[in-house]
C-alpha cells in the first residue's frame, strides 16, 4: 500500500472546484421602506438576499473580484395585506420592487464604486415564472439582471 496516495486527494480536490471571488453583503440602515418588521422576518428577508448575492457573484463573478454591497434600502414587490396571516399581494400597480446598493469592486486592483436604485416597474408581466412561489421572486430577478450588467464578466 502507496502511503503517499492519499496525500494527492486534497490536491485534487482543490483543483475539482472553482474558487470563488469574495462577497460581503452588508444592511447598513437600521430602517428599510418595506422589508418586514422589526425581527424574525427581517432577518430572513436579509438572509435570503445576502445568499442570493453570493450566489451571483459565484456564477458571474471573477475569482480574482473582491466585492462590497451594501443594501441601502428595500422596498419588497407588493403590498402587505393585514389580518392573521400576513401575506404580500402583487397588483402590477405602484407596487413594484425597488432596492437601493452602493458597491465596491476590486477587480484586478481596478477600483469601481456606485450606488444604483435597482426597479423593475414592469415586474408583473415578466413572462418568467410569473407569480412564483419562491420567495423574493422579483426581488432576486432585479438582482440577478443588475448583477448581469454591472460585474459579470
């Protein structure tokens, strides 16, 4: 038996996977327009957006990027309809998603900053998976297509 053979597994290992650039999403604001109340909601409402940005910046990004994203604000798709079970209702009116992200890349030692208001005013008659039931549908839709344009190779 090679004692040696399993010293080389970790090697390819490493070579079987991509690296990936780093992404750090912040919430920088102690209030948001509409992103839930206060708490449990809140958080997985961030949560979830956070994961969707490094999820982007692994398909889109560079492994040599180095990115900063700060959600400024948030304004979710729809309207809260009270009573006991709260849930959002999309009319296509005035309720559209909205979200507001100041950036920061280090690409290559090239420096880029921005802030951009990401709206998708046409959002409800997006002929793909309209309606969907995944959570922050529209939301992850505006951030894919800004990610798209502004960082993706």
């Amino acid at each position: 038996m090679n004692p040696f053979r399993f010293c080389y597994l970790p090697i390819l290992l490493f070579a079987a996977f991509p690296a990936f650039a780093n992404v750090t999403v912040s919430f920088p604001s102690p209030t948001y327009t509409d992103i839930g109340p206060p708490g449990h909601e809140r958080d997985d409402v961030k949560n979830e957006l956070a994961r969707h940005i490094q999820a982007l910046e692994a398909k889109y990004g560079s492994p040599s990027d180095n990115l900063w994203i700060e959600v400024v604000d948030v304004d979710l798709a729809g309207n809260r309809s009270g009573g006991r079970h709260d849930v959002r209702v999309t009319r296509g009116n005035s309720d559209f998603p909205q979200i507001v992200v100041r950036y920061k890349l280090d690409r290559g030692g090239q420096l880029k900053t921005g802030e951009d208001t990401l709206r998708d005013v046409s959002y409800s008659f997006s002929m793909t998976k309209k309606g969907s039931s995944e959570p922050l549908y529209y939301e992850k839709q505006l951030l894919e297509n800004w990610f798209k344009d502004r960082f993706a190779q």
